[in-house]
C-alpha cells in the first residue's frame, strides 16, 4: 500500500498459516527487537541474497550522510544491542569491516560501513538487479562509476 501523506510504501500480512511459515523459515521471532535471529540460518543463501538483505535492513533502519568530504559516505544502522552478533556475523561472512559502537544507552548500537569500495558494490547490486530501494536514501550516492574488482 503506498501512503500519499508520507510518500511511503507499506507491507502488511494477516494470514494465521503464511506467517508462521515465514516466521520458521526465516528465524523471525515475537518481539524482534529482543529476539535477533541466527545468523547460522542464513548462510545457506546465495552471499547476493545477503547483501540484498543487508540494503533492505540500511532502507529500514539505517542513515546514509556524508562523511565529511567530497564523495565520501557512511552509512549507519541503528540496531537493539541484542543484534550484535546478528551483524558481526553478517559483516564477517560479507567480508566488511566491522566498526559497531554502543550509544551510551547501553541498549544501542551504531554499526556503521565507511569502506567507499563496499559502498558502491552495494549501489551496483541494486543497479544491476533493479532491487527496489528507498529513493530519499540513496540517490545521494546511487550513481555507477567502476565497478568492484571480483
């Protein structure tokens, strides 16, 4: 559903047999704040899928801003601190360097990409696979100029 007033898209499931379904198969638990899911779940999936994952929880719960100089981004995530391994898992098995602070909540955590390399490989895979992502996000750095050297 596309909401006008907040020029945002919403997606919402009601079916008592689907959802629990997509909850097992993809580790999704009641209260995900505090119920991270496994990370040992989703190295079975292609290392695309991964980062096509990783773009949507940036569009979902991350900050893309300018890092102080001309073409150079960070890209933060704000997370629960319940999902830190979740996200140390992730950036080891996609080979990021991790950069994870906790925000004096203690509760909080900041895990922030600053690798230009990594963030114009994900630009790439949302070019390359037309993946839908969050425009007002984006398009500041959503521009193709080389590729990432395999």
């Amino acid at each position: 559903m596309y909401r006008e007033d907040t020029k945002s898209y919403r997606i919402s499931f009601a079916n008592s047999i689907s959802i629990p379904k997509f909850m097992e198969k993809y580790d999704i638990h009641y209260r995900k704040t505090y119920n991270p899911v496994n990370f040992e779940n989703y190295k079975q999936y292609d290392k695309l899928l991964l980062w096509s994952l990783l773009i949507g929880i940036i569009d979902g719960d991350g900050h893309i801003a300018n890092n102080g100089s001309s073409g150079a981004f960070v890209i933060t995530i704000t997370a629960h601190k319940s999902w830190e391994q979740f996200y140390k898992d992730i950036f080891e098995w996609l080979d990021i360097p991790e950069h994870i602070k906790e925000y004096s909540s203690k509760t909080t955590l900041a895990i922030r990409i600053y690798r230009k390399d990594i963030i114009q490989h994900m630009c790439n895979i949302i070019i390359d696979n037309n993946l839908f992502y969050l425009k007002r996000k984006w398009q500041q750095i959503l521009m193709r100029k080389e590729p990432l050297a395999s």
